[in-house]
C-alpha cells in the first residue's frame, strides 16, 4: 500500500520564490531517494488560497522507511553540498 505524506506550508510576504528554491532542491533528494513528489499551489480554497502544498509518495511502508532513514543519516549530507 502506497504512503502519501502531504505538507501545507504558508508563504509569508515576499518569500514565495525562497520557498519555492527550498521545496526544489528537497524534491530533487526525495526523488534521489525514489519517492515521487509533487508541489502545488492553492488558488481558490478559502483561507489556504496561496499556500503550498508538497506530496511525497512511497511505494509502501519499509520504501517511505528506507527513504528517510537514509536521508536523516548524517553521512548523508555530502548530498545536499
């Protein structure tokens, strides 16, 4: 069974590229690692119009696991240079 995890972030003013460079490069390492990510912006949805959202999908539990066990290794970080 898939896992989605999904992040709703709010923009605060005159940072929206920043976000935007921040959720690209964290996509970029989450699909390294095999996930599927997707970001998207709400536009007409009340009080969430202009946040972001981000989903990340695993193929199951012991891939989403794999994933961020590797990710929160700390000889990891050579990857984010």
């Amino acid at each position: 069974m898939a896992v989605l995890i999904v992040n709703t972030h709010k923009v605060n003013p005159g940072r929206r590229q920043d976000l935007l460079d921040n959720l690209a490069e964290s996509k970029k390492l989450l699909e390294r690692f095999g996930a599927k990510v997707r970001i998207w912006s709400s536009d007409l949805a009340g009080e969430n119009t202009g946040r972001v959202s981000v989903a990340s999908e695993y193929d199951d539990y012991p891939a989403f696991a794999k994933i961020w066990d590797a990710i929160n290794d700390p000889l990891v970080g050579w990857l984010t240079d």
